[in-house]
C-alpha cells in the first residue's frame, strides 16, 4: 500500500508545475521559415494549417504548459542543433526520426506523428516505377542535406543523390528535369508543394514506399531521466484527453483538407 502511494505521488509531482518545478530545457527546433509566427511576447507560435513542422511547435508548447516550463523555443540549423544535444545536458530537439543508429545516443518522447515515405515524379515525366528495384535504375533522386532519407536510400541500395537544402528545392529541381524522383513524407507533402509553388495535379505518387519514419522529441543523453519522464507523461495526457487531436485538426491538416469534409 505504501508503494503504491509513492508511485502515486510521484505521478502527481511530475505533472504539478506548482509543486515542483522542472529542470530548464533548451528546445530547439529547425526549418521552420514560413510555418509559425512571433507572438506578442515574441514566442514562437504554430501558423494554423502550417503542416507538420507547425504542429509540433504547438504539441511541444502543450507539453510545456502542463509540465510548467517556459515557452521558450529556439530556431537553429539542423547540424548545430544536433551539436547542442550530443553535447549539452538539459536540451531537446524536435521533430527527430528514430533511426538505429540514434538509438542510444539520446532519450526519447512520442512519437509525434509517424509518416510514410514515398517517391514522387513530375507528371510530365515518362518514367514508371512500380517497385523499389525500377526507383534505383530511374537516375538522380533528390535527398534533403542531412535527412534520414539518405540513410534509408543507402540501406536499399540507391547511390544516385543530388542534395537540396529542402524539399521545397528538391521539388523545384523535379519540375525542371534535374532530377527524376523526390523522397518527401505524407504528411509534409502539401507543404513543400506549397512552398515550391506546385500543385498536386503537377505530381504523381508513385506508390512505392521507401521506408516509415517516427518524428520525435529528442532529449541530450546527460538530461536526467526522471525530468524526460515529466515530458512522457506530459504527452501521454495530450493524448489521452484528445488535446493531441485537437492540435492535429488545427495545424496539421490543411485547412482545405478539413472543408471539403
């Protein structure tokens, strides 16, 4: 009985800001231009509709409302984020796909949305692939810098890559024939598309699937586990009571998607 009440209370305490406050954590995110805004007190703010990248700005910003942290998060470059966790306590990182090699090196929350990736081809194109052999005989596929696609294409077998700093970029190089494939996820398609000035109807999803990916929130391995398991429970209480989808409706799905309902 007397354990069961300390578990209890350890419960409590974790999501009672009031009576314990948290350690302060360093939340960096990356590539956001074009998908929040600054508020009045000049936090970064979800743009509604904005996509995935906008929905984790708000996901993470509920998470700190219930663990009681300051809302505070930082825009850098994907490789100085990545620098700050590997060597810094008490810093977070999101959106982070689980990849095997990025097991151990950190400590995980979510996932945040899980996507699917496939390849995609300009309309115009005459190239037909129906299977992952035909997608590595198709040429120059283009990979965003430092994106777990790469990897995911090295461990089926591609070599033919041409780097773009987005997919955004990578979809632009589609349209003028300097490359015959993009790798982009389900859920940041509409979004790219958007930011390259491209339509749906311009593209064509081939149906072959690379590979799934989980995005999460990725803690330095030096944050005490106990303070990671504030921001699990944090989560696990969005879900629970369908604040998770709430968010999900009003950032991101677009809002097209929602009307023609």
């Amino acid at each position: 009985m007397f354990i069961l009440i300390v578990r209890i209370l350890c419960v409590v305490l974790a999501l009672s800001p009031g009576l314990v406050r948290a350690a302060e954590i360093q939340f960096l995110t990356h590539d956001i231009e074009g998908k929040h805004v600054l508020d009045e007190y000049g936090q970064i703010r979800g743009l509604p509709h904005g996509g995935k990248r906008a929905f984790n700005i708000e996901l993470v910003r509920a998470m700190m409302a219930i663990v009681g942290h300051p809302n505070t998060i930082r825009e850098v470059p994907i490789t100085r984020a990545f620098k700050l966790l590997d060597q810094k306590p008490n810093h977070a990182l999101f959106n982070v796909s689980r990849q095997p090699h990025r097991e151990h090196k950190y400590h995980w929350v979510g996932p945040l949305q899980q996507d699917q990736i496939f390849f995609y081809r300009h309309r115009s194109s005459p190239i037909r692939i129906d299977s992952l052999e035909q997608a590595r005989r198709a040429g120059a596929i283009c990979v965003v810098s430092g994106n777990v696609h790469r990897s995911l294409l090295q461990r089926n077998g591609f070599i033919h890559f041409v780097e773009n700093h987005s997919y955004a970029g990578c979809f632009k190089m589609l349209k003028a024939g300097r490359v015959k494939l993009v790798t982009v996820s389900d859920l940041g398609l509409q979004e790219s598309l958007d930011e390259a000035g491209l339509s749906k109807e311009q593209i064509i999803n081939t149906q072959v699937l690379l590979g799934r990916s989980e995005g999460h929130l990725a803690f330095s391995k030096a944050t005490l586990p106990e303070e990671v398991s504030r921001w699990r429970l944090a989560f696990d209480r969005l879900i629970r009571s369908g604040e998770y989808d709430r968010l999900v409706e009003s950032f991101l799905l677009p809002e097209r998607a929602l009307s023609a309902e």
